[in-house]
C-alpha cells in the first residue's frame, strides 16, 4: 500500500509558496521602476554631480516602490472582486489562495516601513553632501520625507482603499507623476541641490511610456473593467468609441497608447539638446538615442495590430523592456562626453 511523504508535500507547498510571492512581487515591472534613477543619474553626471551612493539608494528605493504597488494591486483586485474566474491574464497568488489577506496586508506594513527609512536614508545623505540647496537643508528635506510619504500611499492606493483611484480612471496619471516626473525631477534634484529643466522635460518624457506600460494591462483588461466598474482610460476610450463617436474603441485605445509613445522619443530628444547643447555632437548622441527607441517602436507596432485583447499581455514586458533601454540609452548620452 502506498504511502504519502509528509516532507515532499511540505516542500511542495514551501515551493508553491514562493513561486506565489515571487509572481506577486511581478519581476518584469522592476527594471522599469528603476528608469526614473538612471535618467536622473545620467543628468546628474552631465552636471558633473554623481554620487554611487545615491544612485545604489535611489534603485533600492524605486524598486520598493514597486513592489508595493504590485502587493496592492494584488490586494485591491481582490477584495473589490476583479481577481475571479473571468479575469484575463495569469491567476494570482492571492486568487488561488496561496496568499491570505492578512500575510499581504503584513508584507505592506513591512515593505512601507523598510521603504520609509531607506528613503529617509538617502534624501539625508544626498542632501547633506556638497553646496545646501537655495530653499535650506531642513526645508528640502521635509519636503523630500512628505514627497516619499506621498508616493508610499499612490502605491497602496491604487486598488487598496474604499475609493482606489486606480479605478476612477487616474492609474495612468499617477504613475506618469510618480514614476516619470517626481522620479527624474526628485532624482536629479538629489544630486544637483538645484532645479532643471531639462530634468522636468525628461521625467515627462519617462512619465509616458510608463503609463503606455499600464495601458496595455489595461488594453488587456478593458471589456472584464467596465462590465465591474473599474474605470481606466483604456476602457473609458473603449467605452467611447462604442458609443459612436466615429472612431472604434480598439482603435482609440491604440491611438492613445501611439501618442504616449511617439512624443516620449520627441521630449527625450529635446531632454539631451537641453542638457548637452546644440553641437555635432549631441546630434551624434541624438541619433544613437533614436536607435535606442527602436525596440520601443517596434513593440508599438505589434500592439497597434493586435486585435485580441488577451494577447496584449505578451506585449507588456517588451514595453517595459523597451522604455528601460530607451531611458538607459539616454543616460549614458547625457552623461558621457
């Protein structure tokens, strides 16, 4: 008579478990979170002020970041009932039941905490290194603590709450502010004590395909949102163009999704003209960073001709991937020379 192993089947748990916390943690979206310090760390060697240490700190944190929002929006999408059997795309950790409410609500609490002082840690050692900026030491670095706070609650936010904004349509804007502004601007700030312009340019031009990033997960999810009321824009242009406004709610979506593209490659051009100057050789920079965008370009491409919602999921790591090159390729031409 055969006879089960207890340790195989605790291992086998043990593994699942994992596998459920590292799927929650979503691996992909991470390099993308980190785009925002090498766009500020390539303006800031431009400038002739970067520091190690503050681009180590200012990874750790980015990636927190995000790692909390994907802990809540896994969170979110489950207590407001869009994580059930007509969800499009992978099941969950938290649908399968392999991770409690409670464990992710402690895993925030956590992260949110280790993210706080980390943060606190680098605005304390960034600031206090080299000239004080204008506004004053102490001021900048309240300023920096209630910024970090800020982003901490937009990241648990997003589904988490009686009122997510995530599902009143405000998704995309959030991450464009927090993941392509504050991260570029903030960054660059850190390192210079002083305000650019080409930073602000250059975080709108990251803020862009970030929220591309999200619009496709959202491309992919429009019809199952609005049949449960999760507004996004994806599905408020879908909703839109169903309407009879005299252009289809596919191809609105899609229009949206090209323009966030097309103008990121344009804003990260005038980003390095305005931090290297007009010369031959930022135009030889210029083209280099044309180059760097093909991948991005491409995977637009593709999404623009895919017709079925559910395959718009393949796309979302060549986006993500693509904008991390893209802002990799622009930081090392600003930086270098």
């Amino acid at each position: 008579m055969k006879t089960s192993n207890p340790s195989i089947s605790h291992k086998a748990q043990s593994g699942e478990t994992r596998s459920a916390w590292i799927e929650a943690v979503r691996p992909r979206t991470l390099p993308l979170a980190a785009s925002g310090s090498f766009a500020a760390a390539g303006l800031a060697a431009a400038r002739g002020h970067f520091r190690w240490q503050t681009l180590v700190l200012m990874l750790v944190v980015s990636i927190l970041l995000q790692v909390i929002a994907n802990f809540a929006d896994d969170l979110g999408d489950l207590s407001h009932g869009l994580d059930d059997a007509t969800r499009v795309g992978p099941r969950r950790g938290m649908q399968r039941g392999i991770i409690t409410p409670a464990q992710m609500k402690r895993a925030l609490i956590g992260l949110s905490a280790i993210t706080f002082i980390l943060g606190c840690a680098l605005v304390c050692t960034a600031l206090c290194h080299g000239d004080p900026p204008r506004c004053g030491i102490v001021t900048a670095i309240a300023a920096f603590i209630a910024l970090g706070v800020a982003a901490i609650a937009a990241a648990i936010l997003y589904t988490v709450g009686p009122r997510p904004y995530g599902y009143a349509g405000l998704g995309d804007a959030v991450s464009f502010l927090f993941f392509g502004i504050v991260a570029v601007c903030g960054g660059t700030f850190l390192y210079t004590h002083a305000f650019d312009p080409a930073a602000l340019v250059a975080g709108i031009a990251l803020g862009l395909p970030v929220a591309a990033v999200m619009n496709i997960n959202n491309m992919r999810d429009s019809l199952d949102d609005a049949a449960k009321g999760k507004r996004t824009v994806a599905a408020a242009l879908y909703g839109l163009g169903e309407r009879g406004h005299g252009i289809s709610g596919e191809t609105a979506m899609r229009i949206y999704h090209a323009i966030l593209i097309c103008v990121s490659l344009v804003l990260f051009l005038a980003a390095l003209f305005m931090a290297r100057g007009v010369s031959l050789g930022t135009l030889v920079r210029a083209a280099a960073l044309s180059v760097g965008f093909q991948p991005l370009l491409s995977t637009l491409v593709d999404v623009i001709h895919e017709p079925d919602h559910a395959a718009l999921d393949r796309f979302m790591a060549p986006t993500s991937l693509g904008t991390v090159i893209a802002t990799l390729v622009f930081a090392l031409c600003t930086a270098l020379g």
